[in-house]
C-alpha cells in the first residue's frame, strides 16, 4: 500500500489562535515541551538581555503581528510572549510556540489567567456617553451593558440584571444588523417610547414588542451606540462594562455579575 507524502501543514500566528481544544492536552503539551527545553537551555537565558533580543527576533520574523512583550516564565528556557490580547510560550530561540495554559501545580495557580487579566482590554468609564444609554436602578455600583434586543443571550442577560439591588446599570441598545436585520428598527422604537426603560424590559423580559414611534422622533443615539461599540472594538452582545473598565462577555447570573462588579469596586 502507497502512503501519500505529507507536507508540513502551514502555520502563521494568527492560526495558532483559532478557537481550539483547552483541555488536558493542551496543558500537558505545554508542560512537557517546557521540561524538555529546560534540560538544554541555561538559565542566562531568562535575563532581560535575552527578553528584549526575542522581542526583537519575533518582530523581525513576523512583522504583520503585534508584540507586546516579552518575558521569563518559572520554567527555565521558556518565555511568555503577549500579542496584543494573545499570549503563547516560546522556546529561547522564538522558533518553537506553544498555545495553552501554563500551571503552578505547587501554588494552585493558572499563570496564564493572570497574565489575561493583566493585559485585558479595558475602557475609561468617563469616556462613555451615558446620554446615550437606557438607565436603570440608582446603587452605587455602576455597569454599562452594549445589548442587542433581538439577541437571545441578551434577553437572558437582561432577567438577571433586573434581579440586581445597589446597581446603576446603563443599557447601551446596540443592534448588529448583519444578524438581526430587525434590531436596529426595534431599538429605535424603544429609544423613542415614553417609557425607555420598561419598554426595554417589556421587550427583552416579557415579549412585548414597542410601539410605533411618533413622527420626528430622534433615534439617532442607536446609531451613536453602533458607531462607539466599533471604535470601543465591541464586537459581541451582551458586552458588560464595570466602572473600573473590565469587561465580560455574555450571558451571566445576577449573583455572578454582582460579585464580579464588588471585585473591581474594592480594587
């Protein structure tokens, strides 16, 4: 029997953070590749030296991709690389990558979360129009929400923060056409009925869709919301904002959300 001759597969960066499996065996490739590295590589090269020699090897070989940064791990001969909000794990020479989560099985700690939420994006509180928002409660938390009214994890979302007591929410109606066509009519609608907030919810929580608008009214904040989520690079609903500029992504419980929201304010 004839066996075809494979080609090595064709990788760039970008591939490598395709949506893939995190579990156990990405973990473990991650462990096992450092333990070999570590045996041939000397610990000179985790100097800061070398961190900004690979710095400028990886941009060099692969000038279409942001480097942030990059820096030792605990495993000898292996170095986290930050790309934009990407992180992998290197060899001393750049050429080998690694994508998975990198544990401290002695502490119980994932390095890899904390470098994410070090790195996460986050957006300045003041820098949102909140004119253009739907209000809901007076707490002294505060949490901006990007929601199409036509997306059904944004109607999941929207009963668990009608469950929240001591929390400002701000409900910005962002409406992405490409997949909900209706949307954009929709929040336009509920932007210019008498009551915004419970026109919302009466959509979102209970199926009651708004009624026509009057004649000459302003709906243009729901094109200001589309227009500030692309510059913001909000690309997903539900989007949550906490006033310290963390975000989260989709549907959570009002519980999870109110932890979430205390961590950063005792920050």
């Amino acid at each position: 029997m004839k066996t075809a001759h494979q080609h090595p597969v064709s990788i760039t960066l970008a591939s490598l953070f395709a949506p893939f499996s995190k579990g156990v065996a990405s973990m473990l490739l991650v462990l096992t590749m450092a333990g070999q590295a570590s045996a041939q590589t000397s610990p000179a090269d985790a100097s800061q030296s070398n961190e900004a020699r690979l710095l400028q090897t990886l941009k060099a070989a692969h000038p279409g991709t942001r480097f942030t940064s990059v820096q030792a791990t605990p495993i000898p001969g292996i170095f986290e690389v930050v790309m934009g909000q990407n992180i992998a794990y290197i060899d001393g020479s750049g050429r080998y990558f690694l994508v998975g989560r990198l544990l401290d099985m002695v502490e119980k700690t994932d390095i890899t979360a904390a470098t994410k939420e070090r790195i996460a994006q986050r957006i300045e509180w003041k820098d949102l129009p909140l004119k253009d928002a739907i209000k809901f409660g007076s707490g002294p938390l505060q949490l901006a929400v990007f929601s199409d009214p036509d997306c059904p994890f944004c109607r999941q979302l929207e009963a668990e923060l009608d469950k929240l007591k001591d929390v400002t929410v701000y409900v910005f109606p962002y409406p992405i056409a490409s997949l909900h066509p209706s949307a954009a009519k929709t929040a336009a609608n509920i932007w210019c009925a008498p009551n915004r907030a419970q026109a919302w919810r009466d959509y979102l929580i209970r199926k009651v869709p708004p009624a026509a608008p009057k004649a000459g009214c302003d709906a243009s904040a729901i094109q200001r919301n589309v227009a500030l989520a692309e510059a913001l690079s909000i690309n997903a609903t539900p989007t949550l904002i906490s006033s310290d500029g963390r975000l989260a992504s989709g549907a959570s419980q009002a519980q999870t959300i109110l932890t979430w929201l205390q961590r950063g304010a005792q920050q």
